[in-house]
C-alpha cells in the first residue's frame, strides 16, 4: 500500500520524544543545579552549532527542553525495528555528551559523574515525557478517534509501563499519575493522555500527527517494542474501520490512577452506559481484534512477522497478569523486571517499599550509561531480553534512515556541514541562507529522493567552489 492512499493502514510514519533527568554527583553529593550542569551536557553541541537545538547527522532532533530536560526527538520511522533503534541511538547520542560533561568539569576542577536517567518522575516529583507521534490519515476525526483509544492507552500500562516506588507502593506506571485529561489541545497546562494540537510536520492534507503523552520511558527493548506495535495496530484497525471493542469509558483520568496500582489488572472500569469491566479485559479484548487484523493486515512498513511478534509477548504479558506467574516475561516487560528485582532486594532486607535503598535501585534501572546503569547491568547478565542490537544502534546514531524523509534532511545536513554552509532545517524545511536564500519545502514524509534537494546540496557545493576560487 502506498504513502498515496487516503488512509495508511500499514505504512506510517512514526516517532518517539524523550525528555530525560540530569543530575552530577561529587563524593556522593548533589552538585550544580540543572541549568548549570545543562550548560556543561551542550557545550560540544553549542560549540560546534552555536545552538542547543539542533538536528543531528541521524535525522534526530537533539535540544533542551523547558526546565533544562535534555530531549531527543528520533528522526520519521516507518517501522516498528527502526524506531527502537533510533530510541537506543538517542540514548547513546546523549550518553556521548555526559562523558564530555565529565571531562570539562574535571578539568575545571570539579570531578564529578553525570547522569542522564531516562525516567518520568524526579525525586522532587516533577515529571518529564516521553511522547509517541503516530501519522494518521487527515481522512479521520482525530477527537473522536482519540476517544476510541482512551481505554487502549489508560489500560496500556499493563503491559509497558516502566514501574516505580511512589508514596510506599509499588505502581506499574510512572506517568500515570501525571495526565488530567483525556483528549486536548495543551500539553503543559492540562496534561493530557492524547494531544490534538494539529501539528502533522507534512502535508496538512493528507496528514494528522497523533501525539500521544500518557506512555512511560522504557529501557527495555522488548517493552518499547511492545508498546509502540500494539498502539500501532490498534490505530490501523480504527483507521480500517475493523472491527473493535466498543468501550467508553466514564471518567478515564480516574481510572488510569486506579489501574496504576492494581497489577492484577482487575480494576473495574465503569463504561458511560453504567456496565463494568476489568481492565485485563479490555486489553484481552483489544488483543483478541489485533490477532484477527493481523491476518489480513498488508504486509507493509512494520512487517507481519514482527507484529506478530508483538501480538505473541502482548498475549504472554496478559497471561501473566492473570495467573499471577510472570515468570514466562520477567525478563521482557519493565515494570516486571523492575519489580522482581525491588522485591528480591526488600525481602533480603526485611523491609517495606519506603526504604532508601530500593529508592536507588529504582532510580539506578533508568541510569542510560551502559556501563553503571542497573537495567544495562541486567541485559549484560542474560536479565533484560533484547530486540535488537548493539551494531544496528551504532549504525542508527550514525545514519538516517534510509526510508523516510530524514534521508533527505541528512544528506542536507551532511554538505551542508561539509562545506560550512550556512543553513537552517526543522521536519519540513531545509534552507541554504548564502549567498542568496533558498528554502525548501519537504511535505511527504515517506519521501526519499527529490531532485530540488540534489539541487540544493549542488548549490551548496557550486557556491563552496567559488568561494574558494575567488581566495
């Protein structure tokens, strides 16, 4: 099925933004506040682009977020496996400016090691995303369709969420308690699970951008997997029109508090015409329609065979919940990983889930450094099951991908920087500004060849060789 056809079905473009925490240590202690030490994680990047916002030779976005948050937006993916190489690359990418942080503060007389933990909740309890961007057909009405994934996304959490101490227990999600409002337009203000600002970065249309803020940070590879196919497949059954569980639910915000603290997923969930329903349910009904779909999906963009993949770990996370055994994915689902291992520790220690220590563990799951980070100590060890690997994720922090519209931007970047070319970019742009302005407009993201993009760099290029005639 082609980028042409009205509604997408198969083949979309796809993209995740993480924000992470920052903070330094000396000797144990806290040191510089977040600005301070944000100033010291992007001197490389200021100095080479004279900007802390900047795309990257990969196609990703790599910036400071408001409240000195260090964030990534991963270039446009059109399937499952790239995406979550893109993701880890973004990891390795900032991992990369932590060292030189440790470097320029050693030599500046504070040693000290940085960390980047790609988490949602400080110690402060300030929370910081990690939003999902899903294309979707401008043929479709985004709010009402958002309406229709509300209880997908608040009963998701079974299944992906990332799990964390808060207020002496135990919860599976650590957004949960983060969101106040189903479907909106704000992001800060109101918080909502599903944003409909309408920002679709391509041609407005044939495109919307679903953004979806409600998901947890993963570091597991098989979580994130899990979490971005499901909501990949239950968004091309809605745009199919196939059929699905007719849920609506009566006060959503309340209950994705509810199911954040119930790992039996047997939180009652009240639909608008007063019937109930566990949340357990609602995901085994979903899955069940996810199974069907796949059967006569076209094998297009994410294939058949990985989504398959997914639909055979989501029907063993749900087996789980159910019995109670999560043996069968204790090495494959966060908050499962991350809960045997708090539960290991706090019965060796005899004590309930307020003690400090299982705090640091919490924390230390999240730490991105592949050689200290706790979650990276558990893959090493055979404890965290993989998706991918290491060599593919070096390829992505290098490369963009070679089947969207970040292939072009890179190639822009990539002469551009060659040849000292003064330039700007953002997702649609590419702009040389000497010696006479030229900009260009890239509106079809799955768009990978453009004559007027060759003709740009040949600009660049022509202009480099006669500026370096005329000295």
């Amino acid at each position: 099925m082609s980028s042409e056809h009205p509604a997408l079905y198969a083949r979309r473009i796809m993209g995740v933004e993480t924000e992470f925490g920052l903070a330094a240590y000396a000797h144990g202690q806290s040191i510089l506040g977040p600005e301070e030490l944000s100033r010291y994680l992007f001197r490389p990047v200021v100095s080479r682009y004279r900007s802390s916002n900047i795309f990257t030779q990969n196609g990703s976005r790599l910036y400071l977020d408001v409240g000195a948050h260090p964030e990534i937006a991963t270039p446009e993916c059109d399937s499952l496996m790239q995406l979550l190489q893109y993701d880890k690359a973004g990891e390795m990418l900032y991992h990369q400016l932590a060292l030189h942080a440790e470097e320029a503060l050693a030599q500046e007389g504070t040693p000290a090691q940085v960390y980047l933990f790609k988490n949602n909740v400080d110690s402060q309890g300030n929370s910081y995303g990690a939003h999902e961007n899903y294309l979707v057909s401008r043929a479709i009405v985004l709010k009402s369709f958002s309406k229709q994934l509300l209880p997908f996304l608040i009963t998701r959490q079974l299944i992906c969420g990332a799990g964390m101490i808060n207020k002496g227990k135990f919860v599976l999600s650590q957004r949960a308690d983060q969101v106040w409002e189903g479907v909106s337009s704000a992001t800060t203000r109101t918080r909502p699970i599903i944003n409909t600002r309408d920002e679709p970065h391509g041609d407005s249309h044939r495109f919307r951008r679903m953004h979806v803020i409600v998901g947890d940070s993963n570091m597991s590879e098989t979580t994130f997997a899990l979490k971005v196919g499901a909501t990949q497949l239950v968004i091309e059954m809605l745009e199919a029109g196939f059929p699905m569980p007719n849920v609506e639910l009566e006060d959503p915000i309340k209950h994705i508090r509810a199911i954040a603290l119930d790992p039996t997923g047997q939180t009652l969930l009240t639909c608008k015409d007063g019937s109930t329903v566990t949340a357990l349910a609602v995901q085994q009904q979903i899955l069940d329609a996810a199974t069907k779909w796949l059967t006569q999906r076209p094998d297009e963009g994410t294939s058949n065979e990985e989504l398959g993949r997914v639909v055979e770990l989501w029907q063993r996370v749900l087996t789980a919940i159910e019995t109670q055994d999560f043996s069968a994915v204790d090495t494959e689902i966060d908050w499962v990983i991350k809960h045997k291992l708090l539960e290991q520790v706090r019965e060796k220690l005899d004590t309930d889930w307020s003690h400090p220590k299982l705090a640091q563990i919490d924390l230390t799951y999240h730490d991105i450094n592949p050689e200290r980070g706790l979650f990276y100590l558990l893959q090493r060890k055979g404890l965290a099951a993989r998706w991918t690997t290491d060599a593919d994720i070096r390829i992505a922090a290098e490369q963009p991908p070679a089947t969207t519209r970040a292939a072009l931007r890179g190639r822009f970047l990539s002469a551009a920087r060659d040849y000292n070319a003064e330039h700007n970019v953002d997702w649609v742009h590419l702009k040389v500004n000497r010696p006479e302005p030229r900009t260009l407009k890239l509106l079809d993201p799955f768009e990978t060849e453009n004559a007027d993009v060759d003709a740009l760099i040949q600009y660049i290029v022509d202009n480099h060789q006669q500026e370096h005639h005329d000295t």
